[in-house]
C-alpha cells in the first residue's frame, strides 16, 4: 500500500480512471449474466433447433422489462437507504 | 475504523483512499440492487409483455422494500435467539 504514495498526480488520475472502468466492466457483466439466465427461464420453454421468432421477440421484451425493473428496484433501494439514513 | 483512517494518513494519500472507499461502497449497493432485482424479478414477472403494467412496478417495489423488511426483522430475532442462548 505504501508505493501508492509515491504516485503523481496524473498517475492517480490515470489509476482512479482504470478502477472506475474495471467497475463498469464488471457491473456490465453482471448484468448480461443475470439477463441471459433470467430471459432463457422465461422465453425458451422447450428449446427446439433454432431460436424462433417469438422466441427472438420474447427476449428482446424480456431484455427491456429487465432493465425497467433494474432501474425501478434501485430506485426503491436507493429511497429506502435515504429513509434510514434519516432514522439514525 | 480507525485503523483504515491510519492506513489512510500513512499512506499519505487521503484523496485515493477516499475514492477508494467511495467506490467500495458504491460497489457494494449495486451488487445489492443486482440481488434485490434478481430475487423481485422472480417474484413479480410472468410473461414479459411490452411495458411494465402498474401492478409489476407495485409488486417490484414493494418486494424490494419487504425484502428489507424482512432481512431486519430476522437478523433482530436472530439476535434474541443468540443471546438468550448464552
């Protein structure tokens, strides 16, 4: 930990930049991880040879309700963690 | 907590060990909104259709909120148990 004090200051821009990035990435996948699995569960119920078009369309549904309920679920998670901050 | 403050000043780079910090947290709540989506996804959603309709939001909302609910209520019993058990 002590070499990172020896770190210039455009050096620490440069590695503040690379954690934020890897955070992304990694959120990024999470995301499409959770997706696949979730959508899969729910559009292919008896997987034939190829992916049909209702199956097609019901991933891209799927893929959109997906994050509509991302964003709605952090919305509720972030009012509540203000709601208990308040308590405290 | 302390001790990460004196890591902090030894260091001697406040500014990154903040950032640091900041980042951390902001991690950990998103993990969190991942879990809380996965497990109100399951609860809420039939068949996707091409919007939300008010009652899935309701449903999502409410299951993030009583999930939390339910998360203190059981670590505070969990609690009693413990220490009655002493």
């Amino acid at each position: 930990m002590s070499g990172l004090s020896n770190l210039s200051s455009a050096d620490k821009g440069e590695l503040m930049e690379q954690v934020k990035q890897q955070i992304a990435v990694a959120n990024a996948q999470e995301l499409l991880t959770k997706m696949t699995e979730k959508c899969f569960n729910k559009c292919i119920n008896k997987p034939g040879t190829s992916l049909d078009s209702s199956e097609q369309k019901c991933i891209s549904m799927c893929m959109d309700r997906f994050m509509d309920s991302w964003n709605l679920v952090s919305r509720t998670y972030g009012s509540r963690l203000q709601r208990e901050q308040h308590k405290m | 907590m302390s001790d990460f403050d004196s890591l902090g000043s030894s260091s001697g780079d406040k500014e990154l060990q903040e950032f640091l910090m900041i980042e951390k947290q902001k991690a950990q709540v998103n993990a969190q909104i991942h879990e809380f989506n996965e497990i109100c996804w399951d609860k809420c959603i039939g068949k996707p259709s091409s919007k939300l309709d008010s009652a899935t939001e309701t449903c999502l909302a409410n299951c993030v909120d009583r999930f939390i609910d339910t998360s203190l209520l059981i670590t505070q019993r969990f609690a009693q148990l413990l220490q009655k058990n002493q």
